[in-house]
C-alpha cells in the first residue's frame, strides 16, 4: 500500500514537471505564432501594395511556407488546448 502511495506521489510530481513544460512551450508557441502573423500581415501589405507584384518571387514561396508552417502550429495549439479543456 505505502509504494503504491510513493508511486502516485511521484508521478504526480512528474505530471506538474510536465505540465509546467508545456505551459512554458506553449507561450513560446503563441509568442511564435503572433510574430508569424506580423510578418504575415507585413509580407501581405507589401504584395498587395505592388511591391512584390511581379511574378512569383523567392519572397513569396517563403511566405507560404511560413504561412503553412503557421497553420501547422495553431492546428497543433488548438489540439493542446482541447485536451486540456
């Protein structure tokens, strides 16, 4: 009875550790993810302004991937969230 006890004590232990880690990645995932969308909005204003008009340049092949990259994260971030909740 007393190791099962033990056992508990420290996996909940373990499970704060964890869940303070994920807390922790988790505001430095949204603080990632709020600098993507500046420079999403940035690089959107720029193509819309004609500035990067012409055909597809390297910028915006970087863009999507960033963009893509972005919508990755917040799908994942919307994850984490359910389970929590």
């Amino acid at each position: 009875m007393e190791t099962n006890v033990n056992r508990a004590i420290v996996m909940i232990a373990e499970l704060k550790q964890q869940k303070l880690r994920l807390v922790k990645e988790n505001e430095s995932l949204r603080r990632q993810i709020e600098e993507l969308r500046t420079q999403s909005g940035e690089l959107k204003k720029a193509l819309a302004s004609g500035k990067g008009a012409q055909k597809r340049s390297p910028k915006a092949d970087e863009f999507r991937m960033v963009k893509d990259r972005l919508e990755k994260l917040v799908g994942k971030l919307a994850a984490l969230e359910d389970s929590w909740t």
